[in-house]
C-alpha cells in the first residue's frame, strides 16, 4: 500500500509538473496571438483584394503573348506551403499537409516550404524542395517574400513548373482555422476559378506599353502579396491552435490530479484504517 501511495504521490507531481508548461505555453501564445490576429486582420483585405483583381484582370485579358497569361505548358506543379515551426499546436500541421495532399493527388510537384515542420514532412516523403531557405516561418519578412515571389517566377518563366499553388491555413476565428489551397499562377487558371456569371461581361483591357512588360512589373509584387499575406494568416493559426491545445491540455491536467488527488487520499485512508485495525486486534490479543 504504502508503495502505491509513493508511486501516486510521484505521478501528481510529473503531471503538475507538466501543467505548468503547459499553462506557460498558453500564456505565451495567447501574448502572442493577440499581436498576429491584429497583423492577418490587417493584410486580411490586401490580400483578398489583390487576389480578386488579378482574377478581373485574368477574366479579362485577351492579350496572351506574356508567359504569365498564356496557358500551362507543363502540368508540373509547385505549392507554396506554409506550416509552423513547433509542434504542440493541434491538428495545425497534419490537417495542413492532409489538405496539400488531397490537392496534390496524382500530380507531379514541387514544394517550396515555410516553416519547419514543412522542411521535415517534405524531406521524410522524399517529395523535391525548391528551396530550404526560408525554413523558419518566422523570421520570413515582406523582403523575403518578395525574394520567394522572384525565384518562383524566375522558375515559372524558365518552364521547371507550369502551375504555382499557395497552401496555407486561413485564420477564421480564435477557435476555427481552415486549411485551404488557390492558385497563384498562371492567370489563366484564375480566370477559371470566376463564376459562370461573371464571365458573362468580359472587359477589354490595353496595356502600354504591352501586357509582357505590364506583367512582368505586377506579377512578382502580385506573388509577393500573396505569400506575405498566407503567412500573416497562418503565423495567426498556429497561435491560434496552440493556445486552444494548450488550455486543453492544461484543462486536463487539472483534471487528472484531481482524479490522482482524490485516489491517494483513499488510499491514505485505507492504510491509516488498516493500521488501526492492526492496533485495535493486536491490544485484544493482548
């Protein structure tokens, strides 16, 4: 009894000792979360808008001698994808890489990860990495995501993919993050993506001096939006989904020592009655 007693005593302590970090986890996130929720709210329009004016733009161009506009050549594709750092966050990362896999079934591609998580999934699956330079989600700034959207047009033009797709998980509240994939590249698969009632009044547009230069100027600041703006979204997620798995773990904690708590006790009880029966029938012997 008395070492059942021991080894409860020993597993309430590891459990507190566990609830603590796991309580200073949530603190730090939800420190954090509120500076990331502000910053995705704030690129949450950029972002939207500027992916719906270039989807106008694709809708309405008929000027197709840019490589940007004119129909993929190559099937290949290349996802953006954009996953945490740490652990400890949920489901954040697997439903992630479960969204970019149902996405990607049955095509060939390439992946250029943000994040840590992202590097060690893609490199356990043995799936080519365009690059590993922005490993670590975050220390990505807007100069670096201008940096991503020129390499990834500088691969588009030389033909190594003909599709560029984002994969990233959008924040929708504290308690909701949806994983979600668009496409990015070529324009001609945004003009698909517009619904059959739009595509019923269709603008025509000039571009001076033509619509290669014209392209050429707006893409990469186009990509570059689109990449700062899935990161600010997902930075925001990943908080999001640690500081809910962490009140729920630490929500657990409490609940198992509770539990642990109320055993020992018994069993403390049981053994001092023990003792006393022991005492009580050893004096009437007597």
């Amino acid at each position: 009894m008395a070492a059942n007693m021991k080894s409860v005593k020993l597993r309430i302590k590891s459990v507190q000792s566990t609830m603590q970090i796991t309580k200073a986890m949530e603190l730090v996130a939800s420190s954090k979360l509120r500076k990331a929720k502000e910053r995705a709210e704030t690129c949450r329009p950029y972002f939207q808008t500027l992916h719906e004016t270039l989807q106008d733009i694709a809708e309405g161009n008929t000027d197709f001698s840019s490589v940007y506009a004119k129909e993929a050549v190559s099937e290949k594709y290349c996802y953006v994808v954009i996953a945490g750092d740490r652990g400890l966050a949920g489901g954040y990362n697997a439903n992630l890489f479960k969204c970019l896999e149902a996405a990607s079934a049955g095509q060939e591609y390439v992946v250029l990860p943000i994040g840590k998580k992202a590097v060690e999934y893609f490199r356990r699956k043995g799936i080519p990495i365009l690059t590993e330079q922005f490993a670590e989600i975050a220390d990505v700034s807007v100069a670096d995501c201008f940096e991503i959207s020129h390499l990834l047009c500088q691969e588009f033009k030389k033909g190594s993919f003909g599709h560029i797709e984002l994969c990233y998980t959008r924040f929708i509240s504290m308690l909701s993050q949806q994983p979600d994939v668009f496409s990015m590249l070529p324009l001609s698969d945004l003009a698909r993506e517009e619904s059959d009632e739009k595509r019923l009044v269709r603008n025509l547009i000039v571009y001076e001096p033509n619509s290669m230069e014209v392209f050429d100027a707006i893409v990469p600041e186009y990509l570059a939006g689109l990449v700062y703006g899935g990161v600010c979204e997902a930075v925001a997620s990943e908080l999001a989904a640690r500081r809910t798995a962490m009140e729920a773990a630490t929500s657990n904690a409490e609940e198992m020592i509770e539990k642990l708590n109320l055993y020992y006790n018994r069993a403390r009880q049981a053994s001092i009655t023990q003792e006393i029966t022991e005492i009580v029938g050893g004096a009437e012997g007597l």
